[in-house]
C-alpha cells in the first residue's frame, strides 16, 4: 500500500507516546539504537520534530506480527 505525501499525518510526541504506549526516553533510546522510526524536524529554524503517522504504524505492525 502506498501513501501519498498529501495524506500523511504527521504526529508529535505526545501523539506518538499515546500512540505507542511508550515514553518519551523510550521512544529516543529506540530512535538512537535504529529501532524506531526517526522523527524529521518540522521547520528549519526551531527543535519542533514530527514523526510519519504511517511510519509508527509500520513500527506497530510489525511489533504485533513478532509476538
């Protein structure tokens, strides 16, 4: 299944913790050992970062396939 960029959702950390049930330390020390999707910055100027909804349901979907 593809996804156009037009209906992503992009999702920010609170989202993505209620999402995944995962706290903010968790989901980073995921993202820095590679297995957590990457959050990509939402401007150039500023810290505000953003994950792909469709990413993080990848992640929980194949997190769910392994049990």
């Amino acid at each position: 299944m593809t996804t156009s960029n037009a209906s992503r959702r992009v999702l920010r950390l609170p989202a993505v913790s209620d999402k995944t049930g995962m706290k903010r330390t968790q989901i980073y020390t995921a993202v820095r050992a590679g297995a957590f999707p990457k959050p990509f910055r939402l401007s150039d100027v500023g810290r505000a970062v953003g994950w792909a909804e469709d990413e993080i349901d990848q992640y929980l979907g194949e997190r769910m396939a392994r049990r």
